[in-house]
C-alpha cells in the first residue's frame, strides 16, 4: 500500500510507492544466472539444509572473527523469507529462535523451488525495488529473464545491505560486491574461469531509469523519504523503513505551503533565465514555528546533469558535511555575539584593507575587503551595511572565534564550525537550510524554534508513529536580537542588500565567497525567512572564477529573487513593523516615603520556556506565579506561550506574573452555517459549535435580500472549514 505525503494544507502532494510488479515472475522466466548468484551468495547449502544451517552459522560466525566486524551473516534463505514475510527484522534471540522453527516447518511443507521463487519476488534490492523483477528494471531497465551473468550478480550483491551496496550512491562499493559474489559462484564451480574473468571486467552498467511520475516539490519530497529512511522509529533497519514508506500505508502531514512553494520557483526561474546562469535555491521558514514553507531549487530533477538531483538547500558530500561558504551572510553572528558581550554599535575600527590582523592574517597573506575597497574609521553599523571584512576580522577576534560559533550554533547553524578567525568572514561551510534557519531566530527576538518539515506520520491504521513537539531554545536575549534587525534592515535600505526591497520592513545580509562559486541572500519579514543561494555545485573548475553574464556576488542574483518571492509570498499579507530595541530604564526615585513595595524596572520574557524554567525564574527574582492552560500550535505543552504583564512592563515586587501554557494541541472543529440566523441566533450557534463569536454590524451590499434585517449575511471562516477550538469566527449582520 503506497505512502501518502501532504502539503501543509492537507492536501495530497504525491504518493510514494516502490516500483511494483503485480505479477511475480515464475522462477522458470528468470535468468538463469539470478537464482544462481543469489544462492552462491547468501545461501550456498540451501539444496542441502532443512531451512536451518548450523554449518554455514558456524561460517560466518569464523569469517566474521576472522574479519574483526559483521562481514557475513548465517541466515538461509527460508530464514529471510520468514524474516521479510512473517517475522520483521528486530533482533533477539527469541524473534531468531522463531525464526529457526518456521523456516523449517516451512520446508516441510513447500519444495526448495517454490520458497526460492517466492522469496526472489520478495527480497528488497534498494531505491524501492522489491523483488528480482523491480530490481531489473530498476538498475538496468530490463525484466529479470534478460539480466546477464555480470547483472544478476550484482543484484545477487545488494540484497545483503542494499544501502550500503546501491550502484548509484555507491558504486565503488557495489562493484566489489559484484565481484565477490563473482568469485564465489567461481569458487563453488558453478562459473568456469574463462566466464568469471570475462564478468568481472564488464563494467558495473547500473543505470538510473527515467520516469514520468512526476510531482511537485521533488527535492522536499526526497528529504522526507530519507527523514523516513533516517529514523530508527519508522524501523529497525533502512530496508525495514523503506519497506514501511513504500508498502506501509503512511499518511505523512508536512509543513510546505503550495502557494509560497510555487512562488518560490517562479522568482528562481524569473531570474535565472539564461541556459548559462548558475542553478540557485531557496528555503523558507515561519520564523515563530520553525515551520519549513517552501524548499525549492532551479535544477531540473527529473533532468540528466550530474547534479540534477542534489540537494542545494542541504548540499553536503559524502561525509554528510556541508561544502558551500556563506561569506559575509555569516557576519551577522560575530555581531550578535559583540552585542551579547555588551560592545556598543558605535564603536569604531580601522576599515582600510588590506590589513594584516594576527595571528590569522600575516603580512604574506593579508585580510582585504571585497574588491578592495578601503574605509577609514568606521563604526559597526556602517562596518555591516557595507560589508566591511577588515573590520569584521578585528570584531571576531576580540569577541573570540568559540564565542561566534557557540552562538552561531544555539542559532540555528548545525554543522559543526571551526573556531578559527575566519569564521568572521564566512569561511566555515554552511547549508542554506541552517542559514535560514538561524535567521529565524533574528526574527523570533533570539528565541530559536528548530526546523520542522514534517508534523505527523501516521500508519494506515490512523496510529500516530510520529508528531515532533521541539522545544525553542533562547539563542540570544530579545534586545541584541532587535538591535541586529534594525542594523540588517539598513543592509537593505542602504547597504549591500537594496536589490532586496519590497516596499515594507526587511532586514537581511549578502554574502559572497571568494571566486563568486557561491552567493547568498538570507532575509526575513516579521512573517518570513527565506534564504537564497546562487553558485557552482562543484565549485570553481581549475581554481579559476567561473564565468557569468553578471558579476554573481549576493546583492544581485539572490537579493533579486529573494525579492521577487517575498513580494509575491506576503502579497496577501499586511505588513508591520519590526519590534524596536528598548531603551534601558531606570527606577524613578521616590521622595516620600511608602510602605508599598518598589517598582522594578520591566519585567522580562520568559515566554518560549518550559514553565518550570520559567517558575524558577520568576519566584528567584521576587515575582509570584500563577498558571493558566490554554492549547497551542506554536508551542508544546509544558512551555509559556504568552505572560501577564507583557515583557517590559513596569511591575512592583512581589507581583503576580500569569503564565499562559501550552497544554497540547487545539481541537480543529468543524465551522458552522450561520447565513440568514438573527445576530443572537448566530452568536449562540457559534459559541455552541466551540468558537467566539465576533458579530459585526454593517449593511449587505446591493441589491441585499428582502426581510433581512437583523440577519446574518456573511461569515469568516466560511461554513464547511476547520478551525481551531475558541477561535473567532465573525459574522456580518444587517442593522
């Protein structure tokens, strides 16, 4: 039973399946040399035991000894088959033990040639291929009776870890394999000599076959299926997980808006018109959620190019490691971590470049500012909006490299960073999906939500298997938060980022990495974050500048398409402002004297904290607590959605701060028809149905309805929608 993955609004994005045959292939219409390979392989005695091998346990249990590591398993192929079909692949010795009994009272009751062709129609072979016919077409696109001695062995290979040994990711490794299974079919004389030289050097030929399923979002898609493969939840082992996602009937509820992820291809595309032009990516987040709203990429993913299907969002290589440089989009966590540390903006450093600054920047190999441009004495704002490297090379060494990525990484930014110089200058490899990650917690007044794309999985059976509550984490304190966005707005109004403005509050960074193989534009709203990356996946060929049609550097390109899609995303949305830093008060002196208790000078968030945390807090200063529950999508339970008084607030000693907490999750209820009630019949119907009511007074536009006074013409939500339990529905009635 195919998977199901959902846009954020509910509806089907796309099924997953693995590639399905209806009909298993008789074992007569398989090339003969498949179920050859596959036995001398994993199960050189099966013509010979009773479904149970003690000889070939007490094998592998001597080669695995010999070896050091798990390099060969015991199990027969009745075992397997028991294992895949009847049993799971969870380990214990009382699931191996069941194992042992039905793989024999399996023998007993079908011949060898039936479990044999049953259990090659069953066995998964890797990137959803399940049974020799799938795994045919799926590697070489061609049936299982036309695969040839070199092929079926190795199909023969995957099956003992198809992760491990798939030919498109691995090929190195499944060539081996290949010739191992080779080897040993020769070894047990079921291959001349002449014939497994002659295998060993045709070349490993496995080929990824075109499609026409296409579907929206493919590179989002991909990163559920490995979220799925990943978590040791959906499965103890990948095969067990991918099994789980391509048969196991999943309903996986996800983050990604349609709308925002259309409008982010639209501006990739709009702007990176030219068959020459670099490919570019975009991310975009809900800065009060972690939600992920649109993660798109100009690439064409279905395409043939070599880096048609990788994932420039979360571009890493083989080690998992991230390879792209995000330049000067990084200063902004060498100056959140100068604000921290109480260095005010108006302090001023020597901006001429190029400059050396030990012990990182010799005279042999000096800091310079990008394209050599030289300031005199210039303060942090004016230092950021333009950019300034110099000055940005002294700042990170005097708030210390380990600070910048100790704050970089309570952000957002998940790689680990090396505490070096550099890293004030971006010189740290990064993935653009942090970036914006991170960027959110700029947004969020340095409370960071950790990113979410994926919100439920449930089994076919409606079994929640998953449903992430993440708890925020403060980064940053609220006041060096707003004081970074209002110099990072000015990166916009001014600085390096106009190419960025959509005519309402944005603050955001460039960032362009030497030879111009990479260039960044992070922005947000107070209602979006998004992230632009534009460059070479294989960055620059020879160690030379690779060629454009424009200089690519991050005010141009990305700041050009974070614009078109802001614009278009927020279309719909009024703008507002940007929380402002507040100014530190003081405690007005009293000159008479009282009894009642002083008044403190702004009382603190601590909105965002578990409310234990936040208790603690709280009583340890003073203040008394009391607690209201109240359901929350922005927040698990156990944390403090909201607080009374509010953050800044003038409140006496002694004081009761009420917190609001999180308490799950609102009930989503079913929005009643009240069109043509009277206005009290309406408000009751509403109140009744879990809602507030919001009855608004105003006349029908023309021509109206006859006898309609006093009644109800129009309602938001519309009848028929889902809405939270006691949110508001309002309803327009005639005086």
């Amino acid at each position: 039973m195919s998977s199901r993955i959902l846009w954020g609004d509910g509806t089907l994005l796309t099924r997953v399946h693995g590639v399905e045959d209806r009909d298993p292939v008789k074992l007569a219409d398989m090339a003969k040399t498949l179920p050859r390979a596959v036995i001398a392989i994993e199960d050189s005695r099966y013509y010979q035991h009773g479904g149970f091998d003690l000889r070939g346990i007490a094998r592998a249990l001597t080669h695995n000894i010999e070896k050091g590591r798990a390099a060969e398993g015991g199990s027969t192929i009745t075992q397997q088959y028991v294992r895949a079909v009847m049993l799971g692949s969870q380990k214990s010795l009382k699931r191996k033990l069941r194992e042992a009994v039905m793989a024999m009272q399996l023998e007993d009751r079908y011949s060898k040639h039936t479990i044999l062709e049953r259990y090659l129609n069953t066995v998964y072979f890797g990137n959803g291929a399940y049974g020799v016919q799938a795994a045919a077409r799926t590697y070489f696109g061609k049936d299982a009776s036309q695969v040839d001695l070199a092929q079926s062995a190795l199909l023969a290979g995957v099956i003992r870890s198809p992760t491990d040994y798939d030919p498109f990711i691995h090929p190195d490794a499944a060539l081996a394999r290949r010739n191992a299974v080779i080897d040993r079919m020769r070894t047990l004389h079921r291959l001349s000599a002449p014939e497994a030289a002659l295998a060993r050097a045709v070349p490993i030929g496995a080929t990824r076959q075109p499609t026409d399923q296409h579907y929206a979002a493919p590179f989002f898609v991909e990163k559920v299926k490995k979220f799925i493969f990943n978590d040791p939840r959906f499965g103890a082992t990948v095969a067990d997980r991918e099994r789980k996602l391509f048969q196991g009937g999943l309903t996986i509820e996800t983050t990604l808006d349609p709308s925002w992820q259309l409008q982010a291809e639209i501006a990739l595309h709009g702007i990176l018109t030219d068959p020459g032009d670099p490919p570019g990516a975009i991310v975009a987040v809900d800065p009060g959620t972690g939600h992920v709203k649109a993660y798109a990429s100009s690439q064409n993913f279905w395409g043939t190019d070599q880096f048609a299907k990788v994932d420039l969002a979360d571009a890493r290589n083989n080690n998992g490691a991230p390879t792209r440089q995000p330049g000067s989009s990084f200063k902004p966590f060498v100056l959140a971590t100068a604000l921290e540390q109480g260095i005010p903006l108006t302090r001023t450093y020597d901006g001429r470049s190029p400059r050396v600054i030990l012990p990182g920047w010799t005279a042999i190999k000096p800091l310079e500012n990008f394209e050599g441009t030289a300031f005199g004495r210039i303060n942090l704002v004016d230092a950021t909006v333009n950019s300034v490297n110099t000055v940005y090379g002294q700042l990170v060494t005097d708030v210390g490299p380990q600070n910048v990525a100790n704050l970089a990484n309570a952000a957002g930014i998940t790689s680990r960073l090396a505490p070096g110089q550099s890293i004030g200058i971006g010189d740290d490899e990064v993935t653009l999906e942090d970036m914006a990650s991170a960027y959110s917690t700029f947004d969020n007044d340095g409370l960071h939500h950790p990113e979410v794309f994926v919100t439920r999985v449930t089994d076919r059976t409606g079994r929640v298997l998953y449903e992430p509550h993440p708890a925020p984490s403060r980064a940053m304190s609220a006041t060096t938060a707003r004081t970074l966005t209002a110099v990072l707005q000015q990166v916009v109004q001014r600085g390096t980022g106009i190419n960025a403005r959509i005519g309402r509050p944005v603050a955001g960074k460039t960032g362009t990495r030497d030879k111009r193989t990479d260039a960044w534009f992070v922005g947000y709203t107070p209602e979006l974050v998004a992230g632009v990356w534009v460059g070479f996946p294989a960055g620059a060929p020879g160690g030379f500048t690779p060629h454009t049609r424009i200089p690519l550097q991050g005010g141009n390109w990305p700041a050009k398409i974070w614009q078109i899609f802001a614009s278009s995303a927020l279309a719909t949305t009024p703008a507002s402002l940007f929380p402002v830093p507040e100014a530190p008060t003081t405690a007005p002196r009293s000159t008479t004297t009282t009894t009642r208790a002083p008044i403190k000078p702004g009382i603190y968030s601590v909105v965002g904290l578990d409310v234990i945390t936040a208790t603690q807090s709280l009583t340890q200063k003073g203040y008394k607590v009391a607690v209201v529950l109240a359901p929350s999508r922005r927040y698990p339970p156990n944390y403090v959605t909201a607080q009374d008084p509010p953050e800044g607030t003038a409140v006496r000693a002694g004081a009761t701060i009420t917190l609001t907490v999180a308490n799950g999750r609102p009930l989503v209820l079913d929005v009643p028809n009240v069109l043509g009630l009277l206005a009290d019949q309406a408000a009751a119907t509403i109140r009744a149905a879990g809602f507030v009511a919001n009855v608004v007074v105003a006349a029908e536009p023309p021509p109206g309805t006859v006898g309609s006074a006093g009644k109800a013409w129009k309602q938001s939500p519309i009848s028929g929608s889902r809405a939270d339990q006691g949110s508001t529905v309002t309803v327009w009635v005639n005086p």
